[in-house]
C-alpha cells in the first residue's frame, strides 16, 4: 500500500513538473502542487522506512516531508 503511494505521489511530481517546463503559465501553482506531491512522497517514504525498522533514515525523510510541506504552503502566500 505504501510503495503504491509513494509511486502514486512520484508520478505527481513528475506530471506537474514535465507541465511547468512546457507551459507558459505562471508557475506558482504548478510549483505548489509539484512540492506538495514530493512531501507526500517524502513522507510515505518515512513512514516505510519507519515501518522497516531504519529509524534515522526514516526520521530524517519526515523531517524532509515536514520542511518541504511548509515550503509549499509558505509560497502559496
């Protein structure tokens, strides 16, 4: 369930980001969208690794998807 997530999230990020590079439009939101999908994807990602018993990898993933998430809603405003 966690690794299609995190397939799911990843397809995500790489849809919005093909998107930015070939549209003209502005790219706040793509950039939102595409950062919020790789917090997700960061996330899932510590939370298998979590569940797999690598707990400083697994910290430092959701630290990452903590950070990455902020980022995305601070540049929302």
């Amino acid at each position: 369930m966690l690794f299609k997530l995190r397939i799911l999230f990843s397809t995500i990020a790489i849809a919005f980001a093909l998107y930015g590079l070939v549209s003209e439009d502005p790219p706040e939101f793509n950039t939102t969208i595409m950062l919020l999908s790789l917090g997700a994807m960061m996330f899932v990602l510590g939370l298998s690794e979590y569940n797999s018993n690598k707990k400083a990898s697994a910290y430092f993933s959701l630290i990452a998807a903590l950070f990455v998430g902020f980022v995305s809603i601070y540049s929302l405003f």
